[in-house]
C-alpha cells in the first residue's frame, strides 16, 4: 500500500534524499527537478503539514494545489511559497511538470523576519498571496536557485549560511514586488482578509485544546455567525470545516510519525475520552486511529 504521510519532516530524511552538494547542513535544501519526480511526495499525497518553508519553482506544466484549505490552480512559469505549517494537498498536476524547490527550516526562514518588524508585512504578504506567475523572460528565481546551489558547492565554509540567507531574502522582496505588480488590487488592506487570517493564527495556535466555532469567535471579538460568514467567503470552507481539517492533519501526523498510544494522542488532543476521539477520527476520516495507522505500516 502506498506510504501516506501526514507530516512531511524533512529533517529526518535528509540523508536519504539530499545530496550534500546540494543543502547547507540541515537549513536550506536544493532539490532539483528530477529529484522531485522521483520522489513524488511533493505532487502526490495526500493533505500534509511540512516542517519547513518550501520555495516551489514550476518552470513547466500546470498543477492544481490547496494550501490552507484555499485551492490554487499553477500555470508555469509560477513560483508557489509554502510557509512553515502550513496545511497543503497537491489535488493533481500535468505530465509535463518540471519543478525545482527551495526548502528552508523554520530556524532559518524564522531568522530572516525576526531583526525588524518592518519585515513581517512581508511575510504577511507572501503568505496572502502563495502563488505569483512569472514571465519566460524573468528568470530571476530560477537564477536565485542556481546561486544558491553554487553557495551549497563550493567549497568555503565561511559566512555559507548567511550568504544564503541574504539571497532568499531577496527572494521574498522580490516575490512580493512581483506580487503587488501582478495583482496590486488585490493587495488593499481589507477587514475580512485580515479576519481569516486572524482565525487561521488562532486555530493554529489553538486547535489541540478547542474546537468550537464559538471559543473562536470569542477570541476575535465578533459572533459565531459573523465569522463562519467571513470564513466561508474568504476560503470557500466553513470555520468548523478548517478547524477539524487542522484537528485531524495533526492527529495524522501523531498517528504517523510518533510512538505515541491513542490514549496519549487523544490526551494530548485534548479530547474527553478515548472513544470520543476514536469516533471524532473515524467520523472524519472513515478509519478509526489503530486502522489508519496500521494502513501506514
């Protein structure tokens, strides 16, 4: 049966998979085209949470991706940027697809935010706008990554890591330069954007311990009903629909990637009993937690 992964660590498969000439220590990850079509987990799984940010760079072919339940349809030339936690689920992708990645761990990509707080518009704005198409002609990304992997080659170790690091946050600037050309009217501030978004940091931040609509709307100081109303407008799913999607993604990846028993996952979890979260699981899911972690054995 084929492996699902619920959390994508890539950490914990670097050796198996990334040359040396090819990262720099555990930070920042190169991966070219080939590599990804032979491993698939990129364009063929289903809905995961990784541990890193992820620079997609489509170079051909056309891909059709959710990110934090929002669906995405990708023409190349795009790049897409997967923010560290997010929630992704390629939904399906063209034959011809040619795809490099920029993959970063938290410690680096965090580091590059956290000197100035003028940056964390730009985070914001990346994060609003995953998906930018780009020009044959502006190649500027795919020479970004070509930098990078001659950073990650040579063989002087001095200042390696913050060179690249001043390099992918040129990338970011420049993405969100390309974004405000590409879709400046798009990027008016607005209440009900800035709502979602709110919500999304409150589940994220709260969904092992509540799973209400109410506690949440509570949070953010507007009724239950006014904020299914904005959730649903902005992402097409209910409030209730994205706070189970994060409850179960994580849930999976306990199942997946820890020793821990259902017992301690569903304590963990927050949940009133055992048999309350095996049936919390199995009503989501169609498989209770012993069955859906036996199908990833």
């Amino acid at each position: 049966m084929k492996e699902k992964i619920s959390y994508l660590k890539w950490r914990n498969r670097i050796a198996e998979i990334i040359p040396e000439d090819h990262r720099i220590g555990t930070d920042l990850l190169l991966i070219d085209e080939e590599k990804i079509a032979r491993e698939g987990k990129l364009l063929d799984c289903e809905m995961f949470k990784v541990d890193a940010t992820m620079a997609l760079l489509y170079d051909k072919g056309t891909v059709d991706f959710k990110l934090n339940m929002k669906s995405y349809h990708i023409e190349a030339p795009a790049v897409l940027i997967v923010l560290y936690d997010q929630i992704c689920q390629p939904m399906s992708y063209s034959e011809d697809l040619k795809c490099r990645a920029i993959v970063m761990s938290k410690e680096f990509s965090d580091s590059m935010f956290v000197n100035s707080s003028s940056l964390m518009p730009l985070k914001n704005l990346v994060s609003d706008n995953p998906v930018i198409e780009t020009k044959d002609s502006e190649n500027a990304f795919g020479m970004l990554f070509d930098l990078l992997l001659n950073i990650a080659k040579s063989p002087l170790t001095e200042f390696k890591l913050e060179a690249a690091k001043h390099l992918t946050l040129s990338m970011f600037y420049g993405y969100s330069h390309k974004t405000y050309q590409y879709n400046e009217t798009k990027l008016v501030n607005s209440r009900k954007k800035e709502l979602y978004n709110l919500f999304l940091e409150k589940v994220e931040a709260y969904h092992k311990q509540e799973r209400e609509v109410l506690f949440y709307a509570d949070k953010l100081c507007v009724t239950p009903k006014y904020l299914s109303q904005i959730v649903k407008e902005v992402s097409g799913h209910t409030a209730l629909d994205i706070i189970e999607e994060y409850t179960i993604t994580t849930c999976k990846a306990l199942l997946s990637s820890t020793a821990m028993s259902v017992q301690q996952i569903s304590d963990s979890m927050n949940f009133p009993s055992q048999s309350v979260f095996g049936k919390y699981f199995k009503r989501l899911t169609g498989l209770s937690p012993k069955e859906y972690r036996n199908t990833i054995k």
